[in-house]
C-alpha cells in the first residue's frame, strides 16, 4: 500500500490524498488492486458569517462542507494480472457528500439545531434486467457502459436546554446542598424513500416480478428505498452534593457526584405501520469507596404488552393490565481498583524517598546539590 498526502492550508484548508494498494492470496490466486482511491475534504465554511466577531443568529451560523471518495477496484486473479482480462472486473465509481447545519438560540435558552446532508454517488456502468425469456429459460442482465449517477438527502432538526435545581441545607450540615442538572433534548429526522431508482423486471414463467435497481454494482451503495421519519427523546440527568470536608483546614466544602449520567432514551418511528415506540433505555453510574469502586446500571423498558405466546404486540402494557413499562432486560457491572500505594506507601513517595538517598550520596562525594548536570542515578 502506497499513499500520498497534502494540505493546502490557504482558507478554505483542503485535504486531499491518494492511495493505491494491492494484495495477493497465493492460495486462492485471488488479486485485489485499488489503482488508486482518491479522498479530498475541504473545512467547513461559515458563507454569512462575519469577518471578525461571534457568530450569531441562523444565517450566520450556517455552515457547510464538502468531502469525496473515488475509487478504482480491480477484482482480477494471478493469471490474468496485467493482461487483456485484467479491467473486466473493474468498478469505478466516486461519492460526494455535502453536510450542511446551522445552530440557534431560541427563545434565549433553547439550542435549536438543524441539519441536511446530500449525497451524490456515480458509478461506472449500470444494469438492467430483461424480462424472462421463455428459449433461454432466465432473465437476462444487460450492462449499460456509461456512468450512472443517483442523488438522495435527509434532513434533521433537534431542540435542547439545560435547566439546573439546587436545594441547600445549610452550610452547618454534613450535606451543604444538592444540585439537580436536567438536560433534555428531542431531535427529529426525515429521509424520503428513493423509489425512483427502482425498477421490475419478469423474472420467471409465472409472470412474477422482481424488483432491482440498476446502481446495484455501485462501490458506495444503493440508493435508499426505506422511508426514515423518526423522533428521538432523551433525558439526561446528574446529580451532585457539596458535603462538608473533614479536613478542617479546607476552605470549601467538597464536590460528591450521587448519580452520573442517569439517562432514559427512547425513539418513535412515524413511519412504521405499528410498534412505533421504541423500547426506554436508562442507564447510569455512580462511584464508591472514595473512587475505588465504579458501579454502572442499566436497564430496558417496553410499553408494549406480550401476548400469551411472550410475542410483542401493539397494544400498550398499562391497557393489558400491567405497569405503564414492562421490564425487559437489567445489566450491573461493578469494578473496583486496587493498587499497591493501599498496602504501603505509595509509588510516587517511593521514588522521592530514593531521589533525597541519591542526592545525598552525590553531595556527600563533593557533588552539585542542583541538577546542571542531571539527576543522580543509582
């Protein structure tokens, strides 16, 4: 594998690199050749943005960039390497891929995020499939020997804030106060379905078709056929106490964390015919024992109700006389950390111990008591 490199640091900064590989299976006789793959990106840019100063509002924020990938693969064997057959399993094709976000304050407190994505593939040649044909009994592929190009895009939107609640007991108690930080957030995305790059075709004596599309061959994929119209929820939450030192000496009371990252997530998928809400994820940690001790929970919630064969069904589980979340899985893991500094004194005092040994020995031999010449080593 070879690969070249450069940056152009001029804004907007581009990146672009080449790479040309090939590996051989002597077993096999099997040769694969990428002659090359090239890869360019270039660094987001901010078109509305001002010159000097913060960036503010939508339009300023907005923002896009740019990257692409072309490929050439050759799927060849030992014996046709380098001969007339050696480009007749050979794919090209190149992606490109524009991202394109903005961000906003909404209502002074609310973070609003949108976002778009294009993506451009073309390919080498495409295929087309005749209808079945009764003399020679199949379906025959046609290769089309020209590029052929599909586009597809999704969009996606997402609301967050922060809110935070403290409760004091006063700095008299042990526990001095308790702050509660809750940041939700729900996000929604949409991706259309690409029928238009599908077609059918007979594919037997029976008159049943098939479908396919004709970028099948295509290096980065085929075009999406499902429809993606999903809301995602989540609720991330932290817990935090100021407990009173027992060291007398400190000025400021101690920072404990009660409960990290106690998060529930769950999604809804407008798109589906049924079942539309996923299951609720939780999950959250804690440390005991002055850190020595990590624990982390987690567990999965269904609102939907089993049947009498334990099958999933769309009718909620507080309708068929359970809780409002039927449990479905629960995970512990505990970890605790055990080091020699507990048994005894520990590395770092260890090596400070031998560090004075030596510089005692040094001066006591006429030595420097500063390091010009460097550190004394036994």
């Amino acid at each position: 594998s070879i690969s070249y490199s450069k940056s152009f640091p001029e804004y907007p900064r581009v990146n672009i690199s080449f790479t040309t590989a090939m590996s051989q299976n002597s077993q096999s006789k099997a040769v694969n050749l990428t002659l090359p793959t090239f890869q360019a990106s270039m660094e987001r840019i901010f078109p509305f943005a001002p010159k000097t100063g913060a960036k503010k509002g939508f339009f300023q924020n907005i923002n896009f960039q740019y990257n692409g990938r072309a490929e050439n693969r050759i799927i060849t064997t030992e014996d046709a390497l380098f001969g007339p057959r050696m480009f007749e399993n050979a794919k090209f094709g190149m992606k490109h891929s524009i991202p394109l976000s903005t961000n906003f304050k909404l209502l002074k407190y609310l973070s609003f995020t949108t976002s778009a994505n294009y993506e451009e593939v073309w390919t080498q040649n495409t295929i087309k499939f005749n209808d079945y044909n009764v003399e020679t009994n199949t379906a025959e592929v046609d290769t089309i020997g020209q590029i052929g190009t599909f586009r597809q895009y999704n969009l996606g939107v997402s609301l967050g804030t922060t809110i935070y609640g403290t409760v004091n007991f006063g700095e008299d108690k042990k526990i001095q106060s308790i702050r509660h930080t809750v940041r939700p957030s729900i996000s929604y995305s949409n991706r259309p379905s690409f029928e238009q790059y599908y077609d059918t075709y007979i594919a037997d004596a029976d008159g049943n078709t098939k479908e396919y599309t004709r970028y099948q061959n295509s290096l980065f994929g085929v075009p999406g056929r499902n429809i993606a119209n999903n809301m995602s929820i989540n609720l991330g939450n932290n817990f935090e106490a100021k407990v009173r030192d027992k060291d007398t000496t400190a000025t400021e009371a101690k920072k404990v964390i009660l409960l990290n990252n106690l998060n529930l997530s769950t999604a809804h998928n407008f798109a589906a015919d049924s079942l539309r809400w996923s299951p609720v994820r939780m999950s959250t940690g804690l440390t005991l024992l002055k850190n020595k001790m990590s624990i982390n929970l987690g567990a999965t919630l269904d609102p939907y109700a089993l049947n009498e064969n334990n099958i999933r069904i769309n009718t909620y589980n507080i309708l068929n006389g359970g809780g409002l979340l039927r449990l479905t899985s629960a995970n512990v893991n505990m970890a605790y950390n055990i080091s020699s500094s507990q048994f005894g004194n520990n590395k770092e005092e260890e090596e400070e111990e031998d560090n004075e040994l030596n510089q005692r020995e040094s001066t006591s031999s006429g030595g420097r008591e500063d390091d010009l010449f460097g550190r004394a080593e036994d």
